[in-house]
C-alpha cells in the first residue's frame, strides 16, 4: 500500500488530492501505468509524463526509480522559479 499524492493540474484532473493505492508496481513508471488504466481521468493526467515530476518519500526521483519500500509517491507539474 502506497499513499498517493497529486498536486496543481494532476489533482485538478484526477479530481482527488490524495489515494492510498494497493499496487504491485515495481518502479514509479508501474505505478503511473497501473493508474493510467484506472480510468480516463487517470489516462488524461499522465499523457505526457514529459510534463510530471515525481517524489519518492518527498525526495526528487525518477520514473524508473523501485517502489519498494516507498511510504508516499507525489506527482507534480515541474516547478517554476525565479
């Protein structure tokens, strides 16, 4: 069990702003798939993973990174500073 946390447009999408997903998921890419078969709203927030970052346990990763282990996966537009 994982917890699940979507901020700006990706919780606008999904329509939730946290979930605790049961996965088998291996890597973060696994989880994203799992999700975006779900159901469309999934689908549409995850098109272009060109335009999500991800969090393992609030600490920047990648979509290969493994899953075991992870207590929260965040997902997010990529920020913007200035």
């Amino acid at each position: 069990m994982v917890e699940v946390v979507y901020f700006a447009w990706l919780r606008e999408r999904i329509g939730v702003p946290r979930e605790r997903v049961e996965t088998g998921a291996a890597t973060v890419s696994d989880l994203v798939a799992e999700l975006s078969a779900r159901e469309p709203r999934y689908a549409a927030a995850f098109a272009d993973l060109a335009a999500v970052r991800v969090a393992l346990d609030q600490e920047l990763s990648d979509f290969d990174a493994p899953l075991a282990g992870v207590r929260e996966v965040a997902f997010f537009p990529p920020m913007t500073g200035g």
